[in-house]
C-alpha cells in the first residue's frame, strides 16, 4: 500500500479556468488545492456516470446543464448524508 507520504504530480492538461475555479474554491475555504483534488479524484469513482458526463463536458465548456442542476444535485447529497447519519443514529439507539 503507498504510504501518504509517497506523492505523484498529476501530469495531464486541464482547462485552465476549470484549475482557478478549483483552486478559488479551495482557498475560499482554507483547504489545500491538492488535498481537495485528490478527494476528489477518490469521489469521481463513485458518481454515477452521467454525472460524470455532465461534469466533463462542462468542464471543456459545454454546458449541458445549468447552474441549478449542480446547486440541486449538491442538496441532494446533503440530504442523503443526513439520512444516513439519522439512519445510524437511530440503529445504534436500538442496540
């Protein structure tokens, strides 16, 4: 298993716009690009595949969906994650 210290340079080209927007983002919220983006890249396995697909083709500029769709999907998630934490609460007060 590679320990946490062992570290790769990503080697591929991205949209130059797509990087600042990340890396604003990061900053905003005082984490580090890199840490974030490799959370990331862990994440993009699970996604379901069109989201995948939206979230290439906006990031080569091609907008398939708006603004509000990644707002809603970004709520969506935050339901979930409380469902779940409700749903172990609820399971460990039954024990």
């Amino acid at each position: 298993m590679t320990k946490i210290s062992d570290k790769v340079t990503a080697g591929w080209p991205i949209p130059p716009d797509v990087k600042e927007s990340f890396v604003k983002f990061c900053a905003e919220r005082g984490n580090l690009a890199q840490e974030d983006c490799a959370g990331a890249l862990l994440i993009w396995q699970y996604l379901p595949a069109q989201i995948r697909e939206y979230a290439r083709l906006a990031a080569k500029g091609k907008k398939v969906v708006d603004d509000a769709f990644w707002e809603d999907f970004s709520k969506g998630l935050e339901l979930g994650i409380k469902a779940q934490s409700r749903n172990r609460l609820q399971k460990l007060g039954k024990s």
